[in-house]
C-alpha cells in the first residue's frame, strides 16, 4: 500500500500522456505531426525549457471539448490515486487555452466533472487552482480573473506559472489584490529558475500562503528563516528540477538540507507525463538520491496535508493525518518498499 500524500502542486496539462493525446486528436479530427505514440513519446525527452514548451502547447490543441477536459482530470486522478494521493490541489492555465477559443466555462466545467466526483471515482479529494502565465500581460491576468468570476464555485485559488525569468511577481500585485478581495488562496511559482528575491516579491507583493518550487531560497540564509519562522510551504518537483535543469542530478536536490533546516517541504510530479514519473516516483527518486529516513518520508507526506488548503475540511486534513501516522512501512531499502 503506498504512502498516503497529497499532492499540491500539478498542472493539469502536463499529465497529458501521448496515448490519451492521440485518442483525444483522433476524437477532434487533430493531426498531430507524430506518426504514433512511440514517436510522440520520443518527443517527450526533450532538452530543455523551450523545446518542453514548444510540446506542452502544441499538445494541448487536442483539448476542445468539456468531454476532453474531463478525460484527463479522469485520467490523472487514476494514476494518482494509485500512487496514495489521498487529496490535489490541482492547476490549470486557461489562458493557453481561451487563446485557441476554448471558453473558460468548457474548461473549468470539464475539469468539474471529474473533480466533484473524485470522493466517489477515486477516493480523492480534490481542490482546482487557476494559474495566470506570468509570460503574458498583467491585462491578460485581469481579463481572465473576470472570465472566472461565473465560476469561482469551482476554484478556490489562483497560482503563477510558466517562464520566470524577466517575469517578476510584482508584475501581478493588482490581479492578486483583486483575488484576495474575491476571497480566493494565493501561490506562485517563485524561486526555480527565477532569484531568491522572486520569492520574497511574492510574499510581500502577492500576499502568497505557499510557495511552488521555491528551492533557490536556499541562496538566501534570511529568506531560510523567515520561510521557517513563517512556516511558508514549499512544493517542490524533484523530477522536474532535473528534467529542467534547475539541478544537474538528483543527488545534488537540495531538499534534504531543506527538511533539516526546518523548511515545511513537500514533494510534487509538476507535469508528470513529461518529467518522468507520477508523485510517488518522486518520492521514491529523492529516498534513492538522498537516502531519506522513513520518518524523513513520513514528514513529507505529513507537510502535504499541513500545506493543503484543507482548513474548509480540517476534520477531513485530521483523517489524513492520522492515516499516514499510522502507515506501516515495509523493510526495504530504507524500510519503504512498494509503492511508498
Ligand atoms: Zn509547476
């Protein structure tokens, strides 16, 4: 039985795998420019940020309808829950696809209809974040918080993502102003590839409650401590960071001064299908990397659920909390076999 975790950090189209992106292409009248999957899952080892890009949006032309969009909420919340998710906050980016003509409402509906049955379908709870691109205007942030307004039912926060660099928090104070005032929960991703600084902008200027990835705080010892001080959490993507060259290796993550510096560290997939590998498989890599403890697991899967925004259900965060200090761990290497 794998560890019980909740996973807070996972963009929705970036679990799109090349067999769904070919079925839903097919369903579409797409042409990828793929002969088959295999072809398409050669693309997926791509090189660097931009030719990653460059794939994530020429896939996502495959999603046009509610249908589709549900598909792959369906598709991702199997392949978690086989991993011990017990709960997601899970983003997406609608204004990749209102550029293409999708309407917000087909996406936030289609996401809905797997979401609000993930308690029943896959024995997951499941929140729904709206991410700005930080590559686009602060304009086009504000046009797409007011597309949400209809549906703010169905989104409990919203998140920054995509390309960092040049793109600094303080570009989004007035949208994140206007979603504190709508009552919505703030992150952005800061501190990947962007400076330390990115992560005390989206503090002080965004009011964030969590940071994605965030592990170039580490350059910054005042920032270290403030993060502790405040109990800031941090979602970070082992197998991203590599993948995207944030670290050369995975013995060479810093997540593990991390934890030992008192940071409330958690651990994500980000864009599973292109990353190589589901939550649990970053679990696993870091233990490998790192030669994590078994309680050292224990307290990432614990700092998911204190860093999920659980306090509408704090008897539902409290259940799983105590599912996972009740996990039994197995005596494999580091006495955590299986799934983990
Ligand atoms: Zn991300």
């Amino acid at each position: 039985m794998p560890l019980p975790k909740a996973e807070l950090h996972l963009h929705i189209e970036g679990t799109l795998e090349p067999e769904l992106a070919f079925r839903l292409a097919a369903r579409n009248g797409v042409v990828l420019p793929y002969a088959d999957t295999e072809a398409l899952r050669e693309a997926y080892l791509f090189k660097d940020l931009q030719s990653f890009l460059n794939l994530y949006y020429e896939l996502m032309t495959v999603l046009r309808t509610e249908q589709d969009f549900e598909d792959l909420a369906n598709a991702y919340l199997a392949r978690a829950a086989a991993q011990g998710v017990r709960h997601a906050e899970i983003f997406f980016d609608p204004q990749a696809h209102i550029a293409r003509g999708v309407p917000m409402r087909t996406i936030v509906e289609g996401l809905w209809r797997a979401l609000g049955r993930s308690t029943e379908n896959h024995g997951m709870s499941t929140r729904l974040i709206m991410c700005f691109l930080r590559d686009e205007s602060a304009d086009s942030a504000l046009e797409t918080l007011e597309a949400a307004r209809p549906h703010l039912d169905r989104i409990i926060g919203v998140g920054l993502d995509s390309a960092e660099v040049g793109h600094p928090p303080a570009k989004f104070r007035e949208v994140y102003e206007m979603a504190a005032d709508l009552g919505l929960r703030r992150v952005a991703h800061a501190g990947e590839e962007g400076p330390p600084a990115y992560i005390t902008e989206a503090l002080d200027l965004l009011g964030v409650e969590r940071v994605d990835h965030g592990l170039r705080c580490m350059e910054d010892p005042d920032l270290v401590a403030r993060l502790v001080r405040e109990r800031i959490p941090l979602t970070l993507c082992p197998l991203s960071n590599v993948r995207l060259r944030a670290v050369d290796v995975l013995a060479e993550h810093p997540l593990r001064a991390m934890l030992e510096a008192g940071l409330l560290c958690t651990v994500n997939s980000d864009d599973p299908a292109y990353f190589g590998g589901y939550v649990a498989d970053n679990y696993h890599a870091v233990r490998d990397a790192l030669g994590l403890t078994k309680e050292q697991m224990r307290e990432l899967a614990r700092n998911s659920f204190r860093a999920s925004f659980l306090e509408d259900d704090e008897d539902l965060r409290s259940r799983y909390l105590a599912e996972v200090d009740a996990y039994e761990f197995g005596d494999g290497p580091h006495g955590t076999p299986g799934r983990g």
